[in-house]
C-alpha cells in the first residue's frame, strides 16, 4: 500500500485530499499544516509521496520541497497549488517535483497523475 504525506495549511484541503487517497487504496501516513512540520514528517515517517501545498505559513512548499529533497534526492513530492501560481509551480519542478495539481481538482486527474509518479 502506499504511503502518503499530505502536507495543506487548510484542515478541510488535508481531509478531502486524505479521503481521496483511502479511498483509492493509499495509506496516509501523516499530515502538515506548514512545510516545516512536513519536513520532519518526511524525515519520520519516509513517505512513498507527498503531497505538497505552495503556499503555507511558517515555511512554503518550495522551500519545504527544496529541504525534502536535500533529506532524499528520490523523494516522489506532488505540488497541489492554487490557479494563478504558475511560476511557482515551475520553480518547483525545477528544484524537484515530479507533477503539479490544480486547485480546484477533480479526483480522476489526481489519481491518474498520482499513479504515473509512483510508476517512475
């Protein structure tokens, strides 16, 4: 099964994503309001993916990705951001994010894009 960090500064984005995963057979691991906390969940819990919030309090997304992929140069990190954020989003890929999603996001899309990461 496959284990998954679901990293939201927004309670609701964290549970809607989490029951999006269960209830296509992954396994949440753990869960971040901030990119800090995510990456000493990285660290802890060494998660099969993550799934990654831009635009946190304490620490963003693409600083907590930067520090993630110091930890584990393989990690399998997902940016889930906002529209209208798309020079972030090239800045994360280009500092090691496998995909980006869209929010808004329909499940289907999640998951295919999901499947293909942990397919690499």
């Amino acid at each position: 099964m496959t284990r998954v960090l679901v990293v939201d500064d927004a309670a609701f984005m964290r549970m809607a994503i989490k029951n999006m995963l269960e209830n296509n057979g992954m396994e949440v691991v753990g869960e971040a309001e901030n990119g800090a906390v995510a990456v000493e969940k990285y660290a802890e819990l060494k998660p099969d993916l993550v799934t990654l919030d831009i635009t946190m309090p304490v620490m963003n997304g693409l600083d907590a990705l930067k520090a993630i992929m110091k930890l584990d140069p393989n990690a399998k990190v997902v940016m889930v951001s906002a529209m209208g954020q798309e020079a972030m989003v090239k800045d994360a890929i280009m500092s090691g994010a496998k995909s980006f999603i869209i929010k808004p996001f329909k499940q289907d899309h999640v998951m295919k894009t999901l499947n293909k990461i942990l397919q690499q």
